[in-house]
C-alpha cells in the first residue's frame, strides 16, 4: 500500500537529508579553512583565524547537535509530508525558512553553552551549501518520482463519494496535474446512474456500498465530496470511513460561497466561520501596502520621467487629440475615480467609449496603440494613480460604472473586489485573464488575491508582470 511506501519513502528521505548536512558541512569547513579547497577569494582576502589544536574537532563536534537538530526542524516545517502537490518553489522557500531557524537555534546553543566562536562565514557557507544540495536532491526525487507515476507505479488511489460540484473541480485539477499521481476508481452517489462518466471516471454504485468497498483495502483516500444539499449524510459516511481505518478527506461543496481559507474562531468550544476575510482590512496590512505603493510609485515616475516624456511626443506627433486617456472607474468600497492611461486610441464619442469592450485587432486602437498595449506602456499614467491612492501597484483591475452594474447582477461575490484598492496589474492578468476573456475566471483570480493577499503574493505577481508567460497573452 501507498501508505507503507510513504513511510520508506520518509526513511530515506531522512537518511539522505543527514548524510546531506554532513557533507554541506564538511565542505564548508574545507572551503573555509582548508588551504588547498578554499577559494583564492576566500582564502587570500578574508584571512582565516590562527588554529587551535583541537579548532578542527571542535567544529566536527557541532555535528552531533546539527543534525538531530536540523531532522526535527525539516519535520516541524513539514518537509516530510507527502508533497505531491506541492511546488518546487514552495519546497525551496520551506528548505530556507528550514535552515533559518535551524543556523539561529544553533548559534543560540553555541552561545549558551559557552562555546568558542565559530566564523561566520563558514557558517553562511554551510547554510547556501545545505539548502542547495537539499534542494537538487528533491528536484531529481520529484523527477524521479514524476516517471514512475506516468509508467502507473507510485500511484494513490482515491474514491470519490458524491457527485457535486467539488467532485467536478477536484477531477478536473487532477487530470490537469499527472505529476500528483491520484488515480480516481470511481464515484459513489445516490442520485446518478451508474452509466454516468466525467473525464474517464464513472460512477460505480450508491453510497451504501462504500462498507463493501472499504472491506477491500485497496483504496489510500477517501474523498468525500457530496452536494451541499446533501450533507445531511456527512456524519454517516464519515462514520463508516472511520470505521475502516482508512484516511479521509472532505471536499466541501460550498466554495462558491465561502473562502479558501475561511478565517475561523473558537467560540466557547463551538467552531465559528467567517464568511470573507479580508487580510487588507487589518489597519497595518493595509498601511504596509500603502507606504510601499507610495515610494514605489514615485521612484517609478523619477525614473521612466524621459521614456514618458517621449512617448507623449509620439502619441501628439502620431495622432490627433490628447495625450492622456481619463475614464472613469470604480475602486475602493465602491468609489468611483479618474484613472489615466496614455491614448492608445482614436478620440470617440462618449457614450461609444462607455460601452465597448476592447477586442483583437480593434479598429480604434492607432498604430503607436497597438505597441503600448502590448507592452502595457499606456498604463504607466496610471502610477500617478497609485501615488495619491487611487490605487495600488497590484491589486484587482478596475471596472468602468457600466460593467460593474452588469457583473455585480451576473456573477456571484462580485463586489468583494472593491474591498481593497485596485491595481496596475493582479493576479488576474498574470494568470491570462485580461481583455476579451472569461470574467468569471477573471473574478475568481480576483477573489483570491482579495482573501489571500500577502506581501510575498503581491512581490510574486510583480514579477511575474515583467518575466511572466501568460501576462501579455491577450493584451490588444
């Protein structure tokens, strides 16, 4: 069974992670210290310390603390959950924070225990060597991993129980992701024929076989993924899946209306769910965000002053009328508020403007427009924007009057958007949702940004607006 495989599999995970630390540790002392391995750099200009007799033991004592050490916090920090569905990169920031608190309890120890200094850059050498040979070790496991699970080994085996929304959703994200290795059997539901199939997973029975089912042993999860109006049979089928021991999982069929991360309390022993939290309605967030906007969009405007000032040349030679396009938009809780942009098309009437939706190879946008709104350069006004606070460098892209009366009819949780500042550029945009394309998909990106914001999602999408595949892909 998987679930043998995977304590192996922790075994030497942990065996390998020790003899890792020993080796980045043993290399770092030789880079540091040893004249024939160190570096002409590290070895001529940061001159190492007179040895001791004994310096060099002292040194491969610290092992005996580092490496228990070192095991505990890679467990505590979850490196040794099953990490099927996690990112390389989310693997590598753990690896970081995982050494961080690791080089930090560590020089405490030393300190408490009255121990010799030990040099710091022999120290920050072990630390880069470890997190680097950690880290290609579980990129060549994932791969490894990765083959195995396309020739059908490694695999977890999974049944559905209910036909639902969330069954759909969870279907559609492992076919989307082969590298996970789920392998669906099948769906129980008490509603559907058994002649019902969604991507190659049919429906098998109704619920009342799942003891049967169980009986067999060849399932690792069960996940239960029944329709809201359904959960008046949660408690039961929990009960028969604890019954057999068997790991379970519920899917809730209430995303639509609830968080991801929904934020709860602890109300005298009764769990309490928040319908929305929002991380931006906290006072310092907010603040935090708002200083950063402030001196990064002013620094932005000192720096692209002359690239801006020529393209104001090129818009007035190139076209008639003005250079900056104002149109009004709605932000925060609701406000409407003149967002400017350069004029990428040709001057138009009014009520012309408030209505059209900009599509490809739209005959009002000018030569030099076609240009600017590829490379996103007519936004670049709109820095002005986030100076006085208008609004943000990243955030939720700001609707016109006109389609945010139309959307907040259409699609549900709409106006959750305008609880935080909108933005230059959102996940939205570096996702591919931008011009002429799915508003729903846009506002779910929007919604998530808007209950998961973090200083380390907003650095993200900045990043991914410069060096990004999907962020131009329908710019026109």
């Amino acid at each position: 069974m998987l679930r043998e495989n995977q304590k192996l599999l922790n075994i030497l995970r942990i065996l390998i992670d020790s003899a890792l630390l020993v080796f980045s540790f043993v290399l770092a002392y030789k880079l540091r210290f040893d004249k024939e391995w160190s570096p002409l750099l590290i070895h001529h200009i940061i001159r190492p310390p007179v040895f001791h007799f004994g310096d060099k033991k002292t040194y491969m004592d610290m092992l005996l603390y580092i490496t228990p050490l070192y095991i505990i916090i890679y467990y505590m920090c979850g490196l040794y959950n099953p990490q099927r569905t996690n990112s390389r990169t989310y693997e590598l920031w753990v690896l970081i924070k995982a050494n961080f608190f690791g080089i930090i309890y560590c020089i405490a120890a030393l300190y408490m225990l009255k121990k010799p200094d030990y040099a710091r850059i022999f120290l920050g050498l072990f630390v880069a060597l470890n997190i680097t040979t950690c880290f290609l070790y579980r990129l060549i496991l994932a791969r490894i991993l990765r083959k195995l699970r396309h020739s059908g080994k490694n695999l977890k085996h999974l049944l559905l129980v209910g036909y639902s929304r969330s069954a759909i959703d969870y279907i559609d994200r492992v076919r989307s992701h082969p590298e996970w290795g789920y392998y669906i059997h099948g769906i129980l539901d008490d509603s559907k024929p058994t002649s019902t199939v969604y991507r190659n997973v049919p429906v098998i029975g109704r619920i009342s076989l799942l003891p049967k089912l169980l009986a067999t042993n060849k399932y690792d999860e069960i996940c239960i993924t029944i329709g809201i109006d359904e959960f008046g049979k949660l408690e039961k089928i929990i009960d028969m899946c604890e019954k057999s021991g068997i790991y379970t999982k519920f899917i809730p069929d209430y995303n639509h209306i609830i968080p991801n991360k929904p934020m709860t309390e602890d109300l005298d022993g009764i769990p309490v769910i928040h319908i929305r939290h929002v991380p931006l309605k906290s006072s310092f967030n907010n603040s935090l965000k708002r200083i950063f906007d402030f001196f990064a969009s002013l620094f932005g405007l000192i720096i692209l002053a002359l690239p801006m000032a020529i393209i104001m040349v090129i818009i007035k030679v190139t076209s008639p009328g003005p250079i900056f396009f104002a149109q009004e938009r709605i932000g925060l809780n609701n406000k409407a508020f003149k967002m400017y942009k350069f004029r990428s098309m040709r001057v138009q009437d009014d009520k012309e403007e408030k209505k059209a939706w900009t599509t490809k190879d739209d005959p009002r946008v000018t030569k030099i427009g076609h240009f600017m709104r590829r490379t996103n350069i007519d936004e670049l006004p709109q820095l002005f924007n986030v100076l006085i606070g208008n609004m943000s460098l990243v955030g939720p892209r700001p609707e016109r009057p006109f389609y945010v009366e139309k959307f907040k009819e259409e699609i549900p949780r709409y106006m959750v958007k305008h609880q935080v500042r909108p933005g230059m550029t959102g996940w939205a945009q570096v996702n591919g949702y931008r011009g002429d394309t799915s508003i729903k998909k846009r506002i779910q990106c929007d919604l998530y940004y808007v209950e998961n914001w973090t200083v380390g999602l907003d650095i993200k999408i900045l990043f991914l607006t410069f060096f990004g595949k999907k962020v131009n892909e329908n710019a026109y």
